[in-house]
C-alpha cells in the first residue's frame, strides 16, 4: 500500500469500518485507531486488534492527528460524525 490517505464514505451500517480496518491491517504498519466517541460496546472494542494503540478523543481530533501522525505509523480514525 502507498503512502497517502484514504477517505471512506457510507451510509449507516455499510462497513466502513470493516473496510478502513481490513486496509490498515493490511497497511503493514503500526496502527494508531482515533476513535472520536469512547468505546461503549462489546463491538467496538471486538473487533480492534489488541496490538493496535487507541486513543479516544471527542472534541480535539486536529492535535490528535497532529500528535499521531508518523511516516512509519498507519492512522485509522472512526468516525467523524460522532
């Protein structure tokens, strides 16, 4: 997988989130799972792998990136409309 970013857009229950997740482990690289609500259910928390990072942040996703964001990392964040 090339460098850059991805958008991925959907309707409701349209496996945006399989998808992002299935191309960040297929990344081959460290990956960093943004989540922009806390992880209130069993699937949320599931379905990510345990050698993932995640960082929960609601309202600042801008510094969050800015923090996070590494040549060598892949960044998964879900989801903006939260």
């Amino acid at each position: 997988m090339s460098a850059g970013m991805t958008l991925i857009l959907g309707g409701v229950r349209s496996a945006k989130s399989r998808l992002a997740e299935r191309l960040a482990q297929d990344s081959g690289l460290p990956v960093t799972c943004i989540a922009t609500a806390t992880a209130d259910d069993d699937e949320m928390r599931a379905r990510r792998p345990a050698t993932w990072s995640l960082v929960e942040e609601p309202f600042q996703l801008a510094a969050t990136l800015h923090t996070h964001a590494a040549p060598d990392r892949c960044l998964l964040v879900d989801c903006l409309t939260l």
